[in-house]
C-alpha cells in the first residue's frame, strides 16, 4: 500500500490542470482533475499513474520513512568528515566606510602564529580523513593582506598535495584594490570564484559603498572588472536589493554585459535587516514576496536568478554553517560558525591556537538545532529545502526565517517549469 508524500506542494493552474512538486525529490507532475481524485483517494484505474506517482515520490511505499530517511540524510551531511571549509578573515580592517557594515572594523592583520595554527588545524583534519578542502579569503578587506594570501594560499596548497585532498579557493572583496598585479597573484594561488559586491548604478552605489573619505568607488570596480579578461576566474557580482534601489538592476546587468566576458554573472540579494545591534538607515528592505515579485519582474526583460531557485540544490542542510566541519577564522585565530558573526568575540566557538577550548552553547547553537521536531519547521512541506532556514537570522531576531511562500512557490514552478 502506498502512502502520500508529506512534501507534496500542490496547485491548480488556470487551465484547470494540477500540479503536483515534491520538495524532496524535486519531482513535478500534472494530474486532470479525474486523475487527481484517484491520487486523493489512493485508488487508481490506470496503474500506470500510481507507478509514475512512486518513481518520483510523490507517492511511497508504506515500509519506506521518508521524514526518517531525510532526518537521516540531514544529520549525515552535519557531521560528515570527508570535507572542510573554511573561511579566513585576514583583517577586519577595510578601506570602505559603508553605512550599513556589521563587522567589527579592528585594526590589524592574520599573525604569522595564527596562520601557523591555521595549517596545522587543516593537516590534523586532512589526517582524519578529509578528502575536500574549501578555501575563501575574507575580511574585512582580503586584498589588504596580499602577503598573507600568497604565502598562506600556497602553504595551504602544499598541505593537501601531499594528502591528494581536493582544494577550492574563493574570494569575498569590495573589488576596488584589484590592479594586474593582484589579479595574477588571485589566478596563480588558485582562487576560482571572486564575488564582487555593487550595489546598483553610481548614485546608489557611491552612497552606500564609498571609501572612509567619502569618495564614490562604482567607477573604479567597473573598470578593475576589465582585468578579468584573459583568466579563468569567475567574478559573481552580487547587488544587495531593495525596495530602493532596485530599478538600477536592469541598467547594472547592461554595464556587465558591455564588459563582453561571461565569466562575470550579477545576481540579486536581498538585504536584510538581522543585526539588531546595527543601525541601517540606508536600505528601505524588502519582503521575501516583494523580492521574488521584483525577480519576477526583471526576468521579462533578463535573465535573472531568484532565491527560490535554491528549490533545486540537492542540499540537506540550509547553509554549511549547521555543518561540523565549517568555520570562519578571523586574524586573531577566532572561529566562528556563520560569516556574520566574523569579529564579535562573544559568539566564537574556539581559537584555532587552542581548539580544546570549546564554547559549546555557541557550537550548539548551530548544530543543537532540530528543523523535524520544531513546531512549525517539521510539519512544513517546504521543509526538504529549507531545513528551517537560517538559525543565524533565528538567533537574532527571534523569528522564523521562512524562505517561500505558497505565492512564492507558484511563481517559481510557472517559470522554471510552463514559461513556453
């Protein structure tokens, strides 16, 4: 006897047609309204729909847990060994003076002994089985410490060549110190993905992401993107969107593409408001569905990804911060579980010059937390790919961090799967 998927999202479209999307399998199917009283009922004329029901798990075999099984799968990914990432705040120091920042702007850089601690931190790991190593250079401004990335960054490469460990390194930079020499030293210690934050055309730009003397910064990103040209480095533009500044999309994404290299993507975040110890008084923000409604939007006239595109990774945790084995680092040797909370000592979970010493409640924030026995996260049928959403922005407010919406869903299943 077959049972019901609890992850079955379902709608009827204006034709009168049903649809059927499993968050879990991220399986899709349509049903005529005869045929959707049969799935109802669990009573099928035409075996061959209850067969197409169960390859794509909309449908289950009563000896099967699906809540189990995915439970399973979500605590699997927590504590895997097989891979770490980490993240490495150089400095907390930056040459921008943006408005709205949330980090700790300290003085100073890594320490030699905290890059020492560094290493033997990822050869320990390495020895325990790691087999996937995730670099990215963070700050504060990464690109002020080109020393360290350098000598860090090949330090790092040598440790896991000698293990066979696989290593990936990327990079977080306002963009604005890059020049030929730096853009080589990037290509050559192996970073493959460099994310660059614009925040819509000048004005808005310049307001928001000036340096500490007020000069506007849009002109010179734009033109340091030229140096890109001839390596294989992808640079995601990310544009942090409000209600704002959110018709500069549209002319930014033509700025790119008159860059002509492909290898550079924008893409839109919203911003939001989750450090209730930081005032932002320049971000009118927005909602998850005025969000979605402006990606919408925009995609009639370009091509544009919005975060319910997410329904599609295969992931078994919201971000790797819920994972064991993920930390940002900041220059005094502090580990952190989430990039927002890089800098304020309170929230670290150790020191990478003495890793016994762990802050456990902070730890446990992250991994104590169990989506499929709360409340609402574990009768929510989005729970497949969210996982009950982010627990940094759970922390701070106090709030569920619900990423779709029934109307949210609907618009993303229209696109993705009936736009033709």
């Amino acid at each position: 006897m077959a049972y019901k998927s609890k992850f079955n999202f379902i709608y009827e479209r204006d034709d009168g047609t049903i649809v059927i999307y499993n968050t879990y399998s991220k399986a899709l199917v349509t049903l005529d309204k005869s045929e959707f009283a049969q799935y109802e009922a669990l009573q099928f004329d035409d075996l061959g729909i209850e067969e197409e029901l169960l390859e794509n798990g909309i449908l289950l075999e009563d000896n099967f847990d699906e809540v189990g099984f995915l439970k399973y799968c979500h605590h699997l990914t927590q504590f895997s060994q097989s891979s770490l990432h980490l993240v490495l705040a150089l400095t907390m120091d930056c040459n921008f003076a943006c408005p709205y920042c949330y980090e700790n702007r300290r003085k100073g850089k890594m320490s030699g002994e905290v890059q020492d601690a560094i290493i033997s931190f990822i050869e320990e790991k390495v020895r325990n089985g790691i087999r996937s190593l995730d670099i990215t250079w963070y700050g504060g401004e990464p690109l002020l410490c080109p020393d360290i990335i350098s000598s860090l960054g090949n330090r790092i490469r040598q440790a896991t060549e000698r293990s066979n460990c696989e290593l990936h390194m990327y990079m977080v930079t306002n963009g604005y110190l890059l020049n030929p020499e730096l853009v080589e030293m990037i290509d050559l210690v192996g970073v493959t993905k460099v994310q660059i934050t614009i925040d819509g055309l000048a004005e808005h730009h310049n307001a928001r992401r000036h340096l500490k003397n007020g000069q506007g910064t849009f002109d010179r990103i734009i033109e340091n993107l030229r140096l890109f040209e001839e390596y294989p480095v992808r640079v995601d533009i990310r544009m942090n969107v409000d209600n704002e500044n959110c018709e500069d999309y549209v002319g930014l994404q033509k700025i790119i593409e008159s860059l002509g290299n492909p290898n550079i993507v924008l893409y839109p975040s919203p911003v939001e408001d989750i450090n209730p110890d930081t005032v932002n008084e320049v971000s009118d923000f927005m909602t998850f569905d005025q969000f979605e409604s402006f990606v919408c939007g925009v995609s009639k006239e370009i091509e544009v990804s919005s975060a319910a595109t997410t329904v599609l990774d295969d992931r078994y945790c919201y971000c790797q911060a819920e994972t064991e084995n993920s930390y940002v680092i900041d220059e005094l040797g502090n580990c952190y579980k989430c990039w927002d909370q890089a800098g304020r000592t309170e929230t670290s979970c150790f020191n990478v010059l003495d890793v016994g010493d762990k802050n456990y409640p902070n730890i446990l924030k992250f991994l104590g937390r169990d989506p499929f026995n709360d409340e609402k996260c574990g009768q929510c049928t989005f729970l497949p790919i969210c996982f009950g959403g982010c627990v940094f922005h759970r922390i701070n407010t106090g709030k569920y961090d619900c990423g779709f919406t029934e109307e949210s869903m609907k618009r993303y299943l229209e696109g993705a799967f009936f736009k033709d």
